[in-house]
C-alpha cells in the first residue's frame, strides 16, 4: 500500500498571485515561506478563498496553492465557495495523510476548517490575526471553538478575545519577522517620519500628518513618507496641501515589501497612528530596521526597546519630538521575535 505524503494545510480568505506579489499579506507569507524552510520535508497546501480572482492551482516558492476565486461578499456566491472548499478538502484528505489544518482569522476559513476536521477526526487551530478579536465576530457563535484550538496573535489579541467572547486562547503566537530580508543600514538616516500600511480610516493617516503639521513648527525642513494606498489617500493629500505640507509628505504609494523595509532603515521615527492593531508587524520590522517606533499600541505585555507607547494625540506630538531632538537616541536593531521560531511553534502543534 502507497504511503501517503505528510500534509499541512492552510486555509486563508487570500494568498499572493504569483511570487512578485509581495505586498498581499507579508506576514503571512513570511510565515509560510518560514514553514517550508523549517519543515523542508513537509509537504504544505494553501487553499485560498478569495483572493487571487481566480480559480486555479499554482505553485508559489515550492509551495502548493489552489485558488478558489470566491471574489464576491455575496451570500449565495460565498455558500458555493465554502462548497468547493469542503470538496477539495475531501479530495485532499484521499490524496494526502493530512496533519491538520490551520486557519488565518476566525471567520469563513475556520468556519469550513473546524467542521471538515471535526468530521474526519483531525487537528485544527485558527489564527485569531485582529479585528477578529473584536465584537460582532459572527463566526464565534457558528463554530463555538474550543480554547485549546485558538491561537491569539499577540498578548492583547488574546485579551480582547477574552474580553469580548469569554473564551481564552490557550496560546499566543505573534507573526515574527525574517531578518534576512534586511540589507546593510545606510550611513546616514535622512526620513524623520514613516508611516506604511492601508489608507483606511481605522489606520488614522490623518493624524500622521496633523502631527507633521505640528512638528514643522520645530523643524521646518522635516521629511515624512507615508507608504500604502486606500480610499483616505485624496483627502489626506488635500489635508497635507492646505497645512502647507507638500514639501513636507511624500505619498510614496503601495511598494514592495523589500522597498517598505530599506525606508524603514532611512527612518529616525515610524510612526503608527491605528487605533486597533492585532500586532502589527510594521512595528517588529521598523523596530529590527533601527528605527523608533511610536504607536497607540502595545500588541505583546513586555517592554522593547525603541517602542514608545502613548494615549492620546498630544502625547504623541511629544514624544517624536523628544526623540527627534535627542541626537544620542541610538538606532541599534531591536528584534522582537524571529518568524523561523513562529513556524516551529506553530507546526509543533500538528505533532510533524
């Protein structure tokens, strides 16, 4: 009788097209790639559900991806994906000896994910990755889970998971970072100000560059850059001209992520104006890139260096422009937590 092959599968709402799609999901494809590379015997399956908008399989660093192309939020389109996720889990559980499965975010993946294993008796552990954690979460009550199969992103994931549905996830397991994506630090740091992630209004972009604003009374040359693109960027544009900012904020759009990391290097200050963040990768990354890094947020309960936590807008104004002033503040790397690590916690869940 044939032996079949190990298999992990994860289940995620998207995954990148193609390999030169880097700016889809990079923590989870950190993540990913780190699981290959830690487990190079193990034989890893993405099924994705709606993004790519397309119905397919390929293969992304030696890894194998089938695409459902739900693309739509519709009820009925939504129901039929699900469908098609159910079936290509059973082919795959007659193909393979599957180990589990793992699920990204509590919601439509876990939902499929948490009936599939518990009809045919294997592992299965959703990812709580943020605004999952919040209220309203419709998924908690369809699949009622089990403490011992969540998996919170950070400290205060887990908190508020706890706060909000009275369960705690038995385990916290932040994204990691790799640290070879980093080049060389260049000499000089000559960004005083970077902001990257999603134009959306929960990120608050618009207070990025109110305190622009604010710092240029102290430092009329100040130099800020605000990576992404989203539904905020025309309105934050017209903010930063009738603040008399042009010269002051570049709107440097949705790049790479390798381009996002070597800005992050050039950076004194990244500065993380979300009102609600799981963990935030972009703080572990601008940390290791030597930057400081000042956010509402604290995702993990210890301290790190260089991360300066504050509570309300004024404080914030503050507290760059005291790190700013200070000409000895330092930009040694500070690493939070290696993605390598994550992916052998993670896979020790599915006893590989």
């Amino acid at each position: 009788m044939e032996n079949k092959v190990d298999t992990l599968v994860i289940l995620s709402p998207g995954f990148p097209a193609n390999e030169a799609d880097t700016t889809c999901m990079p923590p989870m494809q950190l993540f990913v790639k780190a699981l290959k590379e830690v487990c190079p015997g193990l034989n890893i399956i993405v099924l994705t559900f709606q993004y790519p908008f397309f119905a397919g399989e390929y293969e992304w660093h030696g890894i194998k991806v089938i695409a459902i192309g739900g693309k739509s939020k519709a009820k009925l389109r939504r129901a039929r994906s699900w469908l098609k996720a159910w079936k290509i889990l059973r082919d795959l559980n007659k193909q393979y000896n599957l180990m589990g499965l793992l699920s990204f975010w509590l919601g439509e993946c876990a939902f499929v994910g948490h009936y599939f294993a518990g009809r045919h008796q294997l592992p299965h552990y959703t990812w709580i990755l943020g605004q999952d954690a919040k209220k309203g979460n419709k998924y908690f009550s369809w699949i009622k889970p089990g403490s011992d199969s969540l998996v919170a992103l950070s400290d205060f994931v887990a908190r508020e998971f706890t706060k909000n549905y009275g369960i705690t996830p038995a385990l916290v397991m932040p994204v990691g970072i790799d640290t070879s994506l980093f080049g060389e630090a260049p000499a000089k740091r000559d960004i005083d100000l970077l902001g990257a992630g999603s134009l959306i209004p929960l990120k608050q972009y618009r207070l990025f560059v109110e305190t622009v604003g604010i710092l240029k009374e102290f430092f009329p040359g100040i130099k800020a850059v605000i990576c992404g693109k989203g539904p905020e960027l025309e309105a934050l544009q017209s903010l930063a001209e009738k603040l008399n900012l042009k010269n002051n904020i570049t709107f440097a759009g949705e790049l790479p992520h390798a381009e996002v990391l070597a800005l992050m290097q050039r950076s004194k200050v990244f500065l993380h104006t979300s009102n609600y963040e799981g963990f935030g990768a972009v703080l572990a990354e601008a940390l290791y890139a030597g930057a400081h890094v000042v956010s509402f947020c604290k995702p993990m309960d210890r301290d790190y260096r260089h991360h300066h936590v504050v509570n309300d807008s004024k404080e914030m104004s503050a507290e760059i422009l005291k790190i700013l002033k200070n000409t000895r503040r330092g930009h040694d790397p500070v690493l939070m937590c290696r993605v390598q690590q994550i992916a052998k916690n993670m896979v020790s869940l599915f006893a590989v």
